[in-house]
C-alpha cells in the first residue's frame, strides 16, 4: 500500500473528528430541526416513492411526455410541485429513481437538518444561503454510526454517492403559496418558479480543511436551494419541524422491512403534526398513509396475493415505532376483525384510520 492510499484511508476513518459534520449533526434534548415547507414535503414523499417499484406505486412517479419521470405534489387550491431528475435521457433518470431507498432519505434528512442546525441557521436561511462544506461524516454522526476502518470508508463512499443524487433533484413550482422576496409579502396566487434545486453545491465557495489535522471525507460546501427565498427566508416565517434523531437511527437497509418502513411512517407523521401544531392526535386512513410513503400499488399492479405481505409490514412498523417509544398509534379494530375471518378484508382496511398521538416534548 503506498503512503497516500494510507493516508486516504486515515481520513476516512478520523472523519467523526470533523467539527462542522459534528455540530451540524448534533440534536438538542434527541431532537434535530427539519425545515417543513410544501417542496420539501414533496423531495421527501418523491424519495419514498422510489425504489425498484417506482413505476407501479400509486400517486408516485409517472412518465411525461418525453418518457422521463416526474412526481407530482399538489396542494388542495390547484398549486403542485414537479419533482424531476437532472440526467441525459430518461432510462439514466428512471434508473436514479428506482435506486432511491431508505439510506437515500437518511442522507436527505441528515444534510437539510444539518443546514438547517440552529449553529448555522442564521446564515444558511435565505436571503444569505451561505453553504457550509459538509461530508459523509454528518450523515454517520447522525446515524450513531460506530464501525471504523475499511467498512466504515466503504459506508461513507456510499453516503456521497446518495448526496450526489440529492444535488440532482430539480423542482418546478406551479402557482404555489409562497413568501415572494421582492415585496415580503406573502403570494396567496402562487410562486411560478421552474428548475430549481433542493441542494446547490456552492463550487465558488472556498473549503477550509474541517481541522487542523485531516480533512473531511467527500466534504462539500452545500447551500439551500433558491425555494429558501420563498419557504426558509429570514423576512418570513421560518417553518420547522422536530424531528426525533431516533428516526434516522432506525436501520435503513431494506431486508429490514420494519425499520425501513416505520422510518417513513415517523418521518411523513411528524412533519404533519409540525404543521398542526395545535392537535394532540392526526387521524389518517391507511391508504393516504401508504399514498404518501410509497407502499400503495397502483390499481393494474395489485396483487390482491399480496395483501396480506402489505398489512403485515404496516402493522409491523407502527408496532416497531410504539416499542421504540417514538409514535403511539392505533388501528381501527373494524378492519383488523375482518382480516382475522378471512373476509373480503383489504380495501375496508385501507379505508380504515390510523389515530397517531403527538409524541411528548423531549421523549426521544
């Protein structure tokens, strides 16, 4: 081994030294803050209604007329957000789309978090968007990671590449309510904005080294996107979202359904009370429930085989989240009597709701 692949080797695995990865991934009382603004909603629900069944999910990503995919998110007075992927055509762009997966959200919510942290809040909130150089030592921070050497350097090189995949999410916005920054008043006809990014890599941006001593491994100086100037500007209201850090702790590989599914469930959950801060419990039927975290099939790609497969994971992962002590939830019992006859069960099932109690202050 030469002198510098050892070196690239001990960068790799000093990296939790990275002082701006470590307070950017740090959560106050086991809550980290999570920017909650309708396009962010939507980068979140479009990563979970990747994967390798994206093309089959109902309300995910559909062809357009040119062949390459598209996700919509609407709200209820006709506004909507396109979510697309920067690529060369479309096989390259669907292929993007069907790798996404629970690891894809992880980094997601760990890096907008981590802009969103309250050390740099203050400059990364539009109009300032100043970006600060982060690395896949966040998201290992984040995600309480403890293994070193090789495996570790394998983890981190595997972290970037999903980061390099969020940096290719581009957003049209469609006559959506938005704070327009020209007047700071509020636009109730919508914002009209096409082509913008989630994250942008500020490339003029000078990187300091992390430390004194090593840099940070795949470091980037990563701002917000041009949508903080409409959602997360200083002018306006600053949107946000608690976010138990237990949330990204739960195992994000997909042979381990249950953690990987009930990630979803907290995550899309807990923006919602976010946003309803007044109401103790969120009452909703499984099928928008599944709509919104990407387990729904669409009608023509329903296996009514697999219906059991599909409730047994639903009611799998709210238990795995009742365990952990991270959201208390209840199913209607109507629906569970059926399935337990071996009745014509399912869609009674998917009408049925789930009643998700605010999760207390500081639990977690």
């Amino acid at each position: 081994m030469t002198f510098a692949s050892d070196l690239a080797v001990l960068e790799r695995t000093h990296d939790w030294q990275c002082p701006t990865c470590r307070l950017a991934a740090r959560a106050r009382e086991g809550l980290i803050v999570l920017p909650n603004n309708p396009l962010i909603v939507a980068a979140l629900q479009a990563i979970c209604a990747g994967g390798p069944n994206a093309s089959t999910l109902d309300g995910g990503w559909r062809r357009n007329k040119s062949g390459f995919p598209v996700y919509e998110f609407w709200n209820g007075a006709g506004g909507r957000i396109l979510v697309r992927i920067e690529a060369a055509d479309a096989d390259a762009a669907w292929g993007e789309v069907k790798s996404h997966s629970s690891l894809t959200l992880d980094v997601a919510i760990a890096v907008l978090s981590g802009l969103a942290s309250h050390v740099f809040r203050q400059s990364t909130c539009a109009p300032r968007r100043e970006p600060v150089t982060l690395g896949a030592a966040l998201v290992l921070n984040a995600k309480g990671y403890r293994r070193y050497g090789a495996e570790r350097s394998d983890y981190a090189a595997a972290v970037a590449a999903e980061m390099d995949k969020l940096e290719r999410l581009r957003f049209d916005i469609v006559a959506y309510p938005g704070l327009d920054p020209a007047t700071r008043r509020w636009k109730r006809d919508g914002i009209t904005r096409a082509n913008m990014a989630l994250l942008e890599r500020a490339d003029d941006h000078p990187m300091a080294p992390a430390n004194d001593r090593l840099p940070c491994a795949f470091a980037r100086p990563l701002r917000f996107g041009a949508w903080a100037e409409h959602w997360f500007n200083s002018a306006g209201a600053l949107w946000m979202a608690d976010l138990p850090q237990s949330i990204l702790r739960l195992d994000h590989r997909e042979n381990r359904s249950a953690d990987a599914l009930a990630k979803r469930i907290a995550l899309i959950v807990s923006l919602s009370f976010a946003a309803a801060r007044d109401s103790r419990q969120l009452r909703l039927t499984v099928r928008v429930l599944m709509r919104r975290i990407g387990l729904l099939p669409r009608l023509e790609a329903f296996r009514p085989a697999h219906s059991g497969r599909i409730a047994d994971r639903l009611e799998e992962a709210l238990l795995r989240l009742s365990e952990q002590e991270i959201l208390r939830s209840k199913l209607c019992d109507a629906a569970l009597a059926l399935r337990a006859a071996n009745r014509r069960w399912f869609e009674e099932w998917l009408d049925s709701e789930i009643v998700f109690e605010r999760p207390s202050p500081g639990k977690n």
